[in-house]
C-alpha cells in the first residue's frame, strides 16, 4: 500500500499540468492515495494495474511561451487555447459539410474504441494475446459494417437500386453481417489457450461493451446528422456549453460538493450551468434555425452524386406567434413572442444536458476510478484523451436520437418505399389500395373515378 | 497452483486439465465455486441404487432427456400463448444462472443494490424488446385501448427513460471501496443481456412466423447434441478440439449427417400441418392466437428433378419434396457445424471461470444454460435466414409506417409505388389525374 503512496506522490510533480478532468487537481490525487483501502477488493491484489501516468506532451512552443506564468495558470491557459482549438476545429467540419462531418465522427469513434481498448490490455496485461487486438478490431470493421449497411441502404435507395452488386449486398446484407460476425466469433473460440482463458473472456466482453457503447451511438449521432445538420451541431454545442459553464460557476461561486465520486463538482455549478445553458441554446437554436444548410435534412443527390441540403424548412423552423402567459407579460409587456418551435424543442434538449449528461461524466469518472487510471489517453494536452471530452455526448446523442424518432418525425419515408418494393406483388397491390383510399379520404387525391379493375 | 484444481467426479470435458488453473493473474481470482450437490430425485435413486455409478449416470442423464423432451412435446400442444411464456421464463432463469455466477466470482453478494439493478436492467431491456414486438402484431389491439396507443406511440422513449433511471441508480450507487465489482457487474449484465435477452426475443420472432420455424431449429440442435453424443460414445476415436476433449470427429461428421436426414424428415412430417406451417396471428375478435391460413408456397409438395447421379442410385426421376425441406439442410448444417461452437465458447467459459456446469437445476444435466448454449446461436442464424431468404419485411408494419408519414411524403411513395405497379404490370395503365 505504501508504495502505490509513494508512486502516486512522485507522479505529482510533473503531472499536475495534465489534469484533465475537471474535478481534479489535489483532488483526485487524494482519491487515489487515500483511496488505498480501496485496494482491498476481492480480486485486485494481483489485478491493480500501474497504468504509467501520461507523459506531458504539450507542445514545445505552447511551453516556452506560458514559461513565466505559475503552474496553476499555466494548467489554465492550455486548457483554454485547446478548448479554443477544438471549438475552431468544429466550426471548421460543420462549414466542410456533412461528408466531411461523418468521417470525422468515424474518426473518433475509432479513436474511442482504441483508447479504451488500450485500457483493456493494460488491465488484463494482455499484451501477449496478439490476436485478441486483430479479433477486436475485426469486431469493430464488423459492426460498423452492419451499421452502414443499414443506414446506406436507406438514405441511398435510388443509388443503391442502380448498381447491381450493391444491391445484392444491400438484399443479403443482414445475412452477410452475421456471417462476417459469426467467422469472428469461432476465431475466438478457435484461439482459446490453455492458461489463458479467463483473460481472454475478459477481453471479449469488454470489446463486446465498448462496441455497445461506442460503436452504436455514433452512428445515432450520423442518423441524428442525416436529419439536419442542427440536430447534430446543437446537441454537442450544448454539451460543451454546458461543460464550460458548469466550470466557470464553480469556479467562481462554487461551494456545495455536488457528488462524492467527483470531488471538484458542485451545486453551485449546476445549477447555474443549467441555466446558462437554457439560455444559451435557446439563442443558438434561434440563430441556426434560419438557415436552410442547417435545417434542412441531408439528402444523396443521386444525378450530382453529392450530398445535398435544400429544402423547404420543415413547420418546425418557420417562426409562428406564441402568446405569453400572463405572468411573464407583465414582467416583459410584450403580449406575443415569435419563436421557432424548435427553440422550445431546444429547451429540451438543454434541460437533459445539463440534468441528466453529467451522469455520463460520472460514469466515465467512476470507470477511470475503478481502474486507477488518470485520463483515457494523453492525445490532448492538459483535457487527456478524445474519450474524455466525449464522455458526456454519448447519453446526448441517444437522447437525441430517440426524441426525434418519438417527437419529431415519423418513419424514414424512403425506408418505408424501399420496404414496399419488396413485399409479393399482391401484398404491395394491397398496400396500394389502402393507401389509395387513406389519401382519397385526406382529399389529397380527387375522389374515386371508378375505374374497370 | 496445483492446490488449485477443484474437478471432482466423472465425466464431462475438461476435468483431466491441469493447466486450465495456472490463469496468469489466477492467484487471487480462482473462485472457489462450490460443486453442486447432487440433487437426483430421491426416487431416481432408489431405483437405480443397483446400477454401477457410470451406468447409473448413463440412465439418470437419459431419463431426464426423455423427460424433457416429452415436456417439449407437450408445450407445443398447448400452443402459441404457452411457448411464449416458457421461453420468458428460460430466459429469466438463464439470466439468473449467469449473474450468479458473476456473483460467485467476484464475491458479490454484500452488493445489495445491484441486484436489484441486475432485475431491473433484465426487466428493462424485456418491456422494450416486448414493446417493439407488441406493436407489430397486436397493432389493431393497440390502435384500440387509449393507454396502449400512448405507450406504443412514444414507446422507445419511455423504454430510454427507464433504462437512463437505471443507469442514473448505478452512477449513485458507486461505492469508494467496491468501483472496479460495480463496473465489473455492471457489465457482466449488459453482455448477459445481450446475448439472452435479445436472442430469446429472436426466437419468439420465429415462433410469429410459424411454429415450424420454432420446433425444427430447436429440433435440429437437440438431434445433433444427442446423435453426437451417439456417434461419439460407440465410433469416437479423434478428439475435436482441446476445449473439449471429450468431442470427437467421428461424432461431429455422424452427428451432422444424421441431423440433416433427421430435419429433412421431421420438416416433410411438420409440413403438413397447418398449425405448425401459419403465421401466428392475433385474432382481434375472439382476442386469441389462431394458426389459420392458406400454407405459402414453402409448404407447397412441389416436383423436383433429381440430378443424375441420385437417379442412377435410387431410380426415380423426380421427387416430390416441400421446399422447407431444402431450408432444412441450411438450418441442420448450420446446426451441426456451428453450433458445437456455441458449446465451445460456453465450455471455455466454465473452464475460465472454474465452474463445472452453470447450475444444478436438472439433474444429471446441470442448469438450464447448459442445455440451451447451443441454441442461441442457431435462434440468431434462423432469424436471420428468415429475414434474408424467406420473407419481406413484414406487410402490417409497412402501412402502419406509411400511415405515420406526412401527407406529402404519403403521397409521394403512392406516386413511386403506383409507377412500380403499372411497370409490372399489376395495375392497368390508366392515368388518372391526381
């Protein structure tokens, strides 16, 4: 015990500056050292893995130029440039377009799925499995193959019906999946070693978790996107406003600890970064909402080949009067207020941001806890790896993603003609006539001219 | 580490492996699983209490196939309704085998909470799997009671909700000393669930098809563990695999030709009947199941050419076969050469965590994991298989979706839809004005 002590006071020095999570500087620290009772699971004796802290890996000019400043600033300083970096770097993809925004999302899904990984083999020491990291990265190639399958097939109907082999993968393609996913599986059962076997379960399921995990909620983020860029560029701007405004009301007000897995957290920080961020996307809906490139789904443009944004703005973006309830009239003395409905939409959103995403953050929190490590990785100085600044999207995104499908649109219309296409003909004969007669009733087609069937 | 061996008794693979101990970071994690008691029916005793102990074992084991297979029997006689009920609680105790089992290792039991959250992810995970599968069949139901439209119409929200209740009860209930088990537990049911819960909705999907694609896939496995077995105890001599020593080669090949013949047969016997060939359907009137309807195509006796060099060996020109019997093949083959992988992978789990069966539920058998760790696997492969090579997309579900639509986009799809049927033909080209 006293030399995990003595190992986590010498790793203080030099790592303070990398401190990525926010509850952290002294405190962590503490929440390791002290933590020394925590060792005393059933299992870790042999099990507490010495994950090297991260080495320092600022960039050289970054450190000359902060040279002067105090430790304590200095942390500051980077940790605002890079947060300005990363801020500029979005705006730059969204203005790229929305090809260029899933293959960054692929990007860190991928990184994800590598760091946490790395986690996995440093626990399990499983270095020496070499063909546990093919097999989990041909689980990665796998779902991610089945999950694009199922999103081109439907966003690309009148592609996909063009070119004969695609359309072969596109009729079989849950079938060719299984197979693709089942090879893997028998290679696993095939690579059992003797001595190994448990470190090799271990494996496989906390690859099958991270899929889960990683995997599926970035291709929510990419149908979210395919819906209209607003619906992928507000959610994540929320969540970074939120994380930042939850910091600086700590930091200024903060008093209350809010939870004992993070220390540094506070109610004082809550709450106003609830606030603060109702307010902020409330503003931020109201800006993006008035251009067509944000809110108008994305579509495959099958003569141009491109992806296409144009469209007439769905009801949800054209402005429409709402009258205030009396309260707020006599507090602001205007009777009617024009707003976008998916400014209130964004109400939402914000709310479940700010309420329920921390617990995205504390679930990472307690995970980097449980394994004794300081950050997922060290790619960004002084925020740690691309998993800790995502951690709190995940929850956002599926919640993203389910709102719309319960709230906002119904089915994806060119999924259902592509379903219709493939029915028996008489299945499809009868599908014709009830919808015939559904529109007929709707008056949106002229009344039955009876014709000889 | 040779302290550490705790095989007993008999048979069954793997005890003869010493090595199977010496795990890298065993030292402290080797959980020391009691062996289960022996739990034979105190009449099964009495009755065998003459028989040498491996003949007696040779008899307990193949009553209680008997008896189990009888069981199967029976249910199917009881229906749709019933099946549906049995492989809920199958599941249920699956699940329960498996989180004990995590329990056991890690020493678990002093966490209270999350066993209760283990219950309520299992319970989650059901209402929204139930809810997806709810909606399509019983859809007039629904559409009719007030309560269940609103369920079924924000159902995936309201499944969320619950399951982020659950996650937010487990963020909360991390304690200091016990993070790495919370975390350990914690994922340990997720991979449970997904392979339990979703494979045991897959089945039921299957059962909607027609209870033929229910009982011959399950059929098939049983057919192909016991022929195996067979195959193996009176011409085993080439060991299989090294995770389990006691398959052999002679028992794989004979075990997979026998379950092919054995499901071409049992699908030309089934295929008859229509209550085992139907869609299960949800009559809106009587509130019932009913297995009515005129038979597909599949289940059609149909003539085919038999190539010539089967009628040079048996003499007939054509045959007269029901096109299920050649998916049958497929579903059989598939039986038997993947689904001893799914033994496999549950083998080396028991040898990973030193358990000798899941749990003791049937004698002479062990859990009920251990007979079904074959049939996951292939309840997966048929519904896939379904979706892929029988039918479409299911037609009830398609309008409901169209319904669903805005007016334009309905519109739309019966403009494309009206120009893909007069392209084939099945509606006369007369333009109306729309």
């Amino acid at each position: 015990m006293t030399e995990l002590r003595r190992r986590g006071a010498a790793a203080d020095p030099d790592s303070t500056d990398n401190l990525s999570d926010k509850e952290a500087d002294g405190d962590d620290r503490l929440g390791l050292v002290g933590d020394a009772e925590g060792e005393c699971e059933g299992d870790t004796k042999a099990n507490t893995p010495d994950v090297p802290p991260s080495a320092d890996n600022t960039p050289e000019y970054l450190n000359k130029a902060l040279e002067g400043l105090s430790s304590r600033w200095r942390n500051w300083w980077i940790r605002g440039i890079l947060s300005l970096t990363m801020i500029s770097g979005f705006f730059l993809i969204i203005y790229l377009g929305p090809v260029m925004l899933i293959i960054v999302v692929m990007s860190v899904q991928i990184k994800c799925f590598q760091e946490i990984i790395t986690i996995g083999y440093r626990v399990y020491h499983s270095y020496e499995l070499p063909w546990f990291r093919t097999l989990s990265w041909y689980f990665l190639i796998c779902v991610n193959y089945f999950f694009y399958g199922e999103t081109v097939a439907d966003y690309f109907g009148a592609l996909v019906q063009r070119e004969e082999p695609l359309q072969f993968l596109v009729r079989y393609h849950r079938f060719i999946s299984f197979a693709l996913y089942l090879a893997g599986f028998c290679m696993f059962v095939l690579s059992l070693v003797k001595k190994h076997y448990r470190l090799q379960f271990y494996m496989f399921a906390w690859t099958h978790v991270t899929l889960l995990i990683v995997v599926t909620q970035s291709h929510l983020v990419i149908q979210n996107l395919f819906e209209g860029m607003i619906w992928f560029i507000v959610p994540i701007s929320i969540v970074i406003c939120n994380d930042i405004m939850a910091y600086l009301f700590g930091f200024f007000f903060g008093r209350t600890p809010l939870i004992k897995l993070s220390p540094k957290k506070t109610w004082e920080g809550f709450i106003g970064g609830f606030f603060s961020t109702v307010v902020f996307s409330f503003i931020f809906a109201y800006l993006l909402s008035q251009y067509q490139y944000f809110v108008c789904p994305v579509e495959y443009n099958s003569e141009t080949n491109r992806f296409a944004v144009e469209c007439q703005p769905p009801d949800l973006f054209i402005q429409q009067e709402y009258t205030l309830p009396a309260v707020v009239e006599n507090t602001i003395g205007q009777k009617t207020v024009h707003l976008y409905p998916f400014q209130i939409h964004s109400v939402a959103l914000s709310s479940f941001a700010s309420l329920i995403g921390p617990f995205g953050g504390f679930f990472a929190s307690g995970f980097k806890r449980a394994f004794k490590i300081k950050d997922f990785a060290d790619t960004i100085p002084g925020h740690g790896g691309i998993m800790d600044r995502f951690d709190c999207q995940y929850l956002m995104a599926t919640f993203t993603h389910v709102y719309i499908a319960s709230f906002i649109r119904g089915p994806n219309p060119s999924k259902v003609l592509q379903q219709l296409l493939v029915l028996q003909p008489e299945q499809q004969l009868s599908i014709f006539n009830t919808l015939r007669s559904h529109l007929r009733e709707r008056g949106i087609l002229p009344p039955a001219v009876l014709e000889a069937q | 580490t040779k302290g550490l061996f705790l095989f007993k008794g008999s048979e069954t693979e793997g005890r003869a492996d010493r090595d199977g101990a010496s795990d890298t970071e065993g030292k402290q994690d080797v959980p020391e699983v009691p062996v289960p008691a022996d739990d034979t029916p105190e009449v099964l005793n009495k009755a065998l209490s003459g028989l040498s102990s491996r003949w007696k074992n040779w008899w307990v084991r193949g009553i209680l196939t008997l008896a189990m297979i009888s069981f199967f029997f029976f249910i199917i006689y009881l229906g749709p309704m019933v099946l549906m009920m049995i492989v809920l609680c199958v599941q249920i105790k699956c699940f329960h085998e498996i989180i004990t089992i995590g329990y056991s290792v890690y020493h678990s039991y002093h966490l209270p909470w999350f066993r209760t959250l283990s219950w309520y992810f299992l319970l989650c995970v059901n209402y929204f799997f139930y809810g997806e599968t709810v909606t399509d069949y019983f859809f007039t139901l629904v559409q009719r009671e007030e309560p269940l439209r609103i369920l079924s119409k924000y159902h995936r929200f309201i499944s969320f909700a619950l399951y982020l209740t659950g996650f937010c009860m487990f963020v909360l209930s991390l304690v200091k000393k016990h993070y790495r088990l919370q975390f350990y537990m914690f994922g340990w049911t997720h991979v449970t669930l997904l392979i339990i819960v979703t494979q045991s909705h897959l089945i039921i999907h299957n059962l909607f098809e027609g209870m033929i694609w229910f009982i011959v896939p399950i059929s098939c496995v049983i057919c192909n563990d016991i022929m195996a077995y067979m195959f193996g105890f009176f011409f085993g001599r080439t060991p299989l695999i090294k995770l389990s020593p006691k398959k052999t080669w002679e028992g794989f090949i004979g075990g997979f030709f026998a379950t092919i013949l054995f499901g071409i047969l049992l699908s030309y016997v089934m295929a008859g009947y229509r209550y085992f060939v139907c869609p299960v359907e949800f009559n809106n009137d009587s509130n019932s199941f009913t297995v009515y309807c005129e038979p597909s195509e599949l289940f059609q006796l149909q003539y085919y050419v038999l190539p010539s060099v089967l009628q040079s060996a048996t003499g007939w020109t054509t045959v007269r076969l029901y096109p299920f019997q050649i998916h049958s093949i497929a579903l059989s083959s598939f039986a038997s050469i993947m689904g001893p992988f799914g033994g496999f992978f549950a083998s080396g789990f028991k040898r990973a965590f030193k358990i000798k069966d899941f749990a003791n539920t049937i004698p002479g058998h062990g859990g009920i994991m251990d007979r079904f760790d074959c049939q996951y696997l292939m309840a997966t492969f048929v519904n896939v298989y379904i979706a892929s090579f029988i039918r479409g997309p299911n037609p009830s579900k398609v309008i409901q979706q169209l319904l669903a639509l805005r007016l334009d986009q309905q519109l739309h799809i019966f403009n494309s839809l009206k120009a893909h049927l007069i392209e084939k033909g099945l509606l006369p080209a007369v333009e109306e004005a729309a």
